[in-house]
C-alpha cells in the first residue's frame, strides 16, 4: 500500500508518512522528559555494543585457531578423512589471510 501510494498518489503519502511520520506530537515528546536523559543509556548501549562485538570477533578467530590446531595434531596421529584435511586447509588460509 505505501509503494502504491508513493507512486500514484504522492499528496496522500507525503500527508501520512512524511509530514506526519508520529502519532505524537511535539508537545507529547517533550513531555516524556529530557532528551539529555537518554545519553547515558546511549553510551551504555554503544559500550556494551563495542565490548561484545570485540568479544565475538575474538571468539571467532579463536575457534578458526582451534578447529586447524586439532585437525593438524590429528593428522599427525589419525588417518583422517579427506573433507576434515580441506576444512583444516579453509580455515587455515582464513585465519592467516593469504
């Protein structure tokens, strides 16, 4: 409906979805408080953001390690099958990048 009215009726979709993109009004956001009460919770939130993006990036790569560690040592020791030896190699070029 809102492609439709886009395109074949601009005036009636600039009316809902442009000009009047709220139910509220200026006057009820205001009302909610101060803006500067949210800049906390926004710190915290890009905080806790960069420390789990940090977290998952290394996790990520310390699983790559582990699955080349553990196929390398049982390649020494254990015939194993041809498809493992090819993850091994997979994650071995992508942990060092060339």
């Amino acid at each position: 409906m809102g492609l439709w009215l886009l395109v074949f009726r601009h005036e009636e979709w600039k009316r809902i979805y442009s000009d009047n993109c709220s139910l509220r009004t200026a006057e009820e956001w205001n009302s909610e408080g101060s803006p500067s009460i949210n800049i906390p919770i926004g710190i915290v939130y890009i905080v806790v953001g960069v420390i789990y993006q940090m977290l998952f990036q290394s996790m990520a790569i310390c699983v790559e390690l582990f699955v080349v560690a553990v196929v390398y040592v049982g390649n020494q020791f254990y015939p194993v099958p041809e498809l493992v030896v090819k993850i091994e190699h997979l994650t071995w070029i992508s942990v060092h990048g060339n």
